[in-house]
C-alpha cells in the first residue's frame, strides 16, 4: 500500500478514505475507533 497523502487514514496507509464525504469519513473513522479498542480489550 501507498502511503496516505490526503491524510485521513487511521494508519498511515491509503486505505481509500480520500473519496468518502465527511460524514462517511467520520463513520469510518468512528468505526476503526471501536474496533481498534476492541481489539485492545481482546489483547489483554
């Protein structure tokens, strides 16, 4: 993967996020967000 130049993906790679709208970009980044700390709790 390329590295992020629109700056909104979460780690640091395109992930595509650059075409979503604001509102879905939120979503998506609200949706990494929980499953990140998810994840997180799993770990431990």
């Amino acid at each position: 993967m390329a590295d992020c130049g629109c700056g909104r993906s979460p780690t640091g790679q395109c992930i595509g996020w650059h075409a979503l709208s604001e509102e879905e970009y939120h979503q998506k980044l609200k949706e990494h967000q929980e499953k990140t700390e998810q994840d997180d709790a799993a770990d431990e």
